[in-house]
C-alpha cells in the first residue's frame, strides 16, 4: 500500500528558528487519520509531500520528522519519504507536480486533510481531485 500525504508546515510560535514550525494541524489530522485507517497494511510506504507556497529555507525532513513520530506513537511501520514542492508558480503547477507523484510513484490512495481557505483547499479543490480519480483512478481521502 502506497500513500500520497500532502502536508504544509506552520509556525507553531511567533519566532521562526526551525524548531518552531511543524505539521500543520490540518495536516496532522489527516496523517492521524491515514494511520489509523491503513496503518495495519503490510509493506506501507508513505510519500509525504510537502506543499510551500514559498521557499522557506527549512532543515530537510522538517516535517518527515513530525510525520514519522505520528507513525511511531500509533505503533505503525511504514517507509517514509519526503518529496518537496517548493517552487510553484502557480496553483495549476502545484496540481501538475501532484498528478505527476501519483502517477510515478504509483501511489494507492491520497489522503490530504481539508480546511476551508486552507492551503490545501486551494491545492485540491475541484479539478485536482477530479484529475486524480478520473486520470489516474486514484482514491482521494479528504480528512476534515
């Protein structure tokens, strides 16, 4: 089993050394949520990408970290791995980049938590979720 886990990371403080940011909880929530759901399958491999609308210069696997200490609270066993999206001009390439990790790395399911106004409302809105099912025959998971 192979999950697509987008995730953007936040300041948690109001100062911004690295220690400071961490999975979003819009994020978290769907990371929970995937790991409670399919965290018993065996040979579980987790692309976690991570979504910037800016290039924040961050410690590498920031938020791998974060992710992978959620897996490990839950007792899950799982390859983790880091693909980051940083330079996105436009919401169309954000979407692009998406389609693309699912078709390469033949992702089984995304799983992507949703807040309105959030981040990855306006990454999956409409017609990248349209695009994963219909394209690529992909299961979207949105987690509220």
């Amino acid at each position: 089993m192979h999950l697509l886990l987008p995730f953007d990371i936040v300041p948690v403080e109001s100062r911004v050394p690295q220690s400071t940011f961490g999975v979003s909880p819009t994020s978290e929530r769907a990371v929970r949520y995937a790991f409670e759901v399919f965290g018993d399958q065996d040979d579980l491999r987790v692309t976690a990408v991570e979504l910037s609308a800016e290039t924040i210069s961050l410690q590498e696997n920031l938020g791998v970290a974060d992710i992978r200490s959620l897996a490990a609270e839950q007792g899950v066993d799982a390859e983790i791995r880091q693909h980051s999206v940083t330079e996105i001009s436009s919401m169309a390439s954000l979407r692009q980049e998406i389609l693309g990790i699912v078709e390469a790395d033949d992702v089984d399911t995304v799983v992507v938590g949703y807040e309105e106004a959030s981040f990855d409302d306006a990454a999956f809105t409409g017609s990248t979720i349209e695009r994963v099912l219909e394209e690529r025959g992909v299961p979207v998971v949105l987690v509220p």
